[in-house]
C-alpha cells in the first residue's frame, strides 16, 4: 500500500479533453450571464450617477431659482413700499403748495375787496356831497376804517 498511484499521462489528457468537451451549456451560458450581468451593473451604476447628478443640478436650479423669486419679491415689496411713501410725501408736499397758494390768493382778494370797498366807499361819499352841494371830506384810509363783512 503505497500513496502514489501510477495514471496513464495520455489517458488523463484524453478524459480532461472529452470532459471539457463535454461541458454543458448552461455553464457556459452562466459565464456569459455573470459577464453581462457585471456589464449590465457598471452600466447601472453609471446611469443612476448620472441620473443623480441631473435630478442634483435640477434640485440646485430650482432652489436657486425660488431664492431668486423669494429676493426679487421682497426687491418688488420694497420698491413698492417706496413708491407709496414717495406718493404720500408727494401728496403732502402738493397739499402744502396748494394751502399756501389758496391763502395767497385769499389774501389777494382781501386787499382787493378793501380796495373795491373803500373806492365805492368814496365815491358814495362824493356822490352824497355833490348832491348836497358840499365839498367831499377827505376820508381815512380803508385799513384805517371798520369793515363790513
């Protein structure tokens, strides 16, 4: 009893060629299908980081884009904030200019109806003389007389 054995060296390659011969398809077709899957997985991994990478850059414009609508809404809030202000100091400041023209214009009329005044004042008065055959009498000056209004 020995350990060794004694094999015949061309019938071995003669069974490891019929075995490899002999081989099923369906190992050979797993292979295939472990290669393609290997395939299939890269290609997988590179379209999902690709998609990841586009729904990312989507993700940031949109995020950008209400940053940008967020600020262009508060710009719009205070442009408009202003403009109201403006408008009120503006209607104040034409109210202003129209109070102090109206009593221009009122004291204007005033010295004018004195004026109207003291001449109808005058001439009743140097109507009534010449009627009476009197001389007129100097008269004070309106400012100077009482005022009928």
């Amino acid at each position: 009893m020995t350990a060794s054995i004694i094999v015949d060296e061309d019938r071995i390659f003669n069974i490891l060629d019929q075995m490899r011969a002999n081989i099923p398809e369906e190992v050979k077709k797993a292979g295939r299908i472990y290669a393609e899957k290997d395939r299939v997985m890269a290609q997988t991994r590179e379209e999902a980081e690709r998609i990841k990478g586009i729904a990312k850059k989507e993700a940031d414009e949109l995020l950008n884009r209400d940053s940008i609508v967020k600020l262009a809404e508060d710009r719009a809030s205070k442009i408009e904030d202003r403009a109201h202000n403006e408008a009120a100091r503006l209607k104040d400041d034409a109210d202003m200019y129209v109070l102090n023209q109206l009593s221009r214009l009122e004291d204007d009329l005033l010295r004018s109806l004195t004026v109207v005044r003291n001449g109808l004042h005058k001439l009743r008065d140097d109507h009534a003389a010449f009627e009476a055959n009197e001389p007129a009498q100097p008269q004070k000056p309106a400012e100077l007389q009482p005022q009928d209004q």
